[in-house]
C-alpha cells in the first residue's frame, strides 16, 4: 500500500463505539464522522473541549462553546447488539 493511501476503516459513520482508552474511557457514543486520512473518528458527546470563538456572523456573541473533538480510531470499539465490545462488526439476519 501508499504511504500516502488512506487505510480502510472497519468504523462508519453512524456506528455505535464505545471509547478504550483516554479520558474518556467507558464512554460509548454515535460516529458522527470518520476521517481515514487523519485515522480518527469524531464520536457523538466525546472527548469534547471548550473553545473560544470570537464574534461572527455564525456566533454574533462570540463566547466559549463545546466541541466535540475527533480521536484516533485505535481508541474506539465497536458495540454489540448486546451492549458489549466487539471487534467484528455485526450482521443482520
């Protein structure tokens, strides 16, 4: 393979992931997005951090909001239909 080929992700967007390491380790969550480039995956209320936005026409206040924040797909699993960790994504029948 390239080095610069992206390396094909077993995670999709709209998968359910539960969080293996880091901070917020135990937590589980919906992808919201995956970047393969980058290899990390944006999870739905994870790993999220303030930032400060200066006023604009999205934000005319400006002010400190939170942001979910993307984290490397090696600290993610996949979750079951029962609730569990797995690393094989599951069929329907």
């Amino acid at each position: 393979m390239l080095p610069d080929a992206p390396m094909k992700l077993k995670i999709k967007k709209g998968d359910t992931v539960i969080v293996i390491a880091g901070n917020d380790k135990g937590k589980t969550g919906r992808v919201i997005a995956v970047y393969p480039k980058k290899m990390r995956v944006l999870v739905e209320g994870v790993n999220v951090r303030k930032k400060h936005m200066r006023p604009s026409p999205a934000y005319p206040q400006g002010g400190i909001i939170s942001k979910e924040m993307p984290i490397h797909y090696s600290n993610v699993m996949l979750v079951g239909p029962d609730g569990k960790p797995t690393r094989k994504r599951p069929t329907e029948k």
